[in-house]
C-alpha cells in the first residue's frame, strides 16, 4: 500500500497513524480520506497491531478539517455523496474497527477533524489543543458524523450550543464535558498514547472488541444495546483467552494475552 499523505509505524503492536499534511494543517482531502479508508481496512485485518493511535503531523494541527478547496463549488447532489462517502469509508469505518482506536489531538481538531476523533474509541489532547464544529460559519452542517457523535459524547444541549455557535473548546473545557479523557503537555501526547494502549494490551483481546461492539450497539438504531451486551457476553465464554484469564486470575498469576 503507498501512503502518500499518512505515516504510519508499527511498534510493539501499536500502530501509529499520522496524517501527514502539515502545511495545510493536515486538512483532510480525498486523497486522505482514501489512504485512511485502505489502512484501516489493513490494519483490522493486521494480526501485528492490536491498538492504533491516530494523530496529526506538526505541532499545529490534529485536522483542521476537510478540504475547504475541494467542496467550495460542490451542489446538492455533491455535497450529499461527500458526506455519505465519508461516513461510509472512513468515520463508520474507523467507528467499527475491532481494535481500539485512540485519537491524540495535538493540536486544531475542526470540523470533519473533530468528527475523525469522535470516530475514534478514546481520545487524549496536548493542552495546546482546540476543538470544535465551525461548518456553520461556512454556511454547512457537520457531515462526518458530527451531530450525531459530539451530542452522545457530550450531551445535546452542549454540542448544540457548539455546533450552532461554531466556537472552539479549549482542552480544559474538553476535559470538562468528557469529550476527552486526558489532556497532557504536548511533548508527552505520545507517551500518554503509548501508556493507554500498554494498559489496553494487558486485557484480552477478544474482550476488548466484544466490549466495542457492546458500547457501540447502544448508540445503533434498531439495535437493543442490552440484549447486545448479553450476547457479547457469552460470546466470550469458551474462548482461549477467556480460558486463559480466569485461568490466571485462580492460578494467581499474570494472563497473557
Ligand atoms: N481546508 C483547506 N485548507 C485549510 C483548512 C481546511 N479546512 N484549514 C487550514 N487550511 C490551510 C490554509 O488555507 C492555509 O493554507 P495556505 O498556507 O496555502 O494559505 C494553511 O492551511 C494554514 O492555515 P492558516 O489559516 O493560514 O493558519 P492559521 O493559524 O492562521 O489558522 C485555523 C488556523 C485552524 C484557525 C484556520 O486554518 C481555519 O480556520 N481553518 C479552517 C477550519 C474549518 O473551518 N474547518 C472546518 C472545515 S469543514
């Protein structure tokens, strides 16, 4: 696969995701958003990589969003088959992935920048780190999942004031309303990544990803997250790995997954 406009590096099962634009502030054109819809399809089928951190190249930007240039004459129709494009092949897809997917926003997250890390499972900032959804002040709407996301993360009346104000959160406020976990000095973002995912990869894998499905089936429409959750549950059962942790947790010893 030839990645043009993301770096990506595997180590010690982390698979680190950068997109990689950084003089336009990492601004996410159609050539960006096909590279992530290939590498996310790789990297879930990739046995080496067992967490991904997603970030964004420089000390400016995360994504400042999508590709103004690309849209700015776009109609109806067009504009309709970007946004439905985009939900289908990169913000559901990374949304579905069966690993965790950790987005370190180090910087602006704006429009569909925003939506990239509200697609992904967790999400850490650098203090420096600004977030929002200015698509209004563009005379458009977020279409990468954004007012659908933002309200479940954060609660409506919050992400509505956000989307119809177009403000930016700092990272304290995002700390604040949950939109992220942790926010640490810029210099430590990867470390911080690195430490979560270590802490991921200590529990079973196949835990891990029932647990994806089980949260995400309570956010899916027509879906009953509780019976999702018994089914998960006893889809556990039986597997080597959950053989192997409760066979640690007698045996009074460390599981290794
Ligand atoms: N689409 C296309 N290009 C973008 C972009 C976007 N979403 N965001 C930034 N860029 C480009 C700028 O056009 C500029 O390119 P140039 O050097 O060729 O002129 C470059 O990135 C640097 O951005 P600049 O605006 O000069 O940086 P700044 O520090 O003055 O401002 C922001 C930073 C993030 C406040 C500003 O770039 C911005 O408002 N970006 C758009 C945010 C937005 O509305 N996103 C939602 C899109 S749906």
């Amino acid at each position: 696969m030839t990645l043009d406009h993301l770096l990506l590096e595997k180590q010690d099962k982390i698979a680190w995701v950068s997109i990689n634009r950084p003089k336009k502030l990492n601004a996410l054109n159609q050539a960006v958003l096909a590279e992530l819809n290939s590498l996310f399809l790789a990297l879930n089928e990739d046995e080496n990589v067992r967490v991904i951190v997603l970030t964004g190249s420089g000390e400016k930007a995360f994504v400042a969003g999508a590709d103004i240039s690309e849209f700015a004459e776009f109609d109806a129709a067009e504009g309709e088959a970007l946004s439905r494009q985009g939900h289908e092949k990169v913000f559901d897809l990374i949304a579905k992935t069966q690993k965790p997917v950790i987005a370190a926003i180090n910087g602006f997250a704006l429009g569909g920048g925003l939506e990239l890390a509200l697609s992904c499972h967790v999400r850490i900032a650098s203090s420096n780190a600004k977030m929002g959804l200015p698509e209004t002040s563009l005379g458009v709407i977020p279409g990468y999942g954004g007012t659908q996301r933002l309200p479940q993360l954060i609660g409506r009346g919050r992400a509505t004031e956000l989307i119809i104000t177009g403000r930016m959160m700092n990272a304290e406020e995002a700390l604040q309303t949950g939109l992220v976990t942790q926010v640490v000095a810029q210099e430590d973002l990867l470390a911080t990544a690195a430490s979560l995912a270590e802490k991921i990869m200590q529990n079973s894998p196949n835990a891990v990803a029932q647990a994806l499905k089980a949260v995400a089936s309570g956010y899916a429409e027509g879906v009953d997250g509780f019976s999702e959750e018994i089914k998960r549950f006893g889809a556990c059962f039986g597997h080597p790995e959950f053989i192997e942790g409760t066979q640690a947790f007698l045996g009074k010893r460390k599981a290794n997954f």
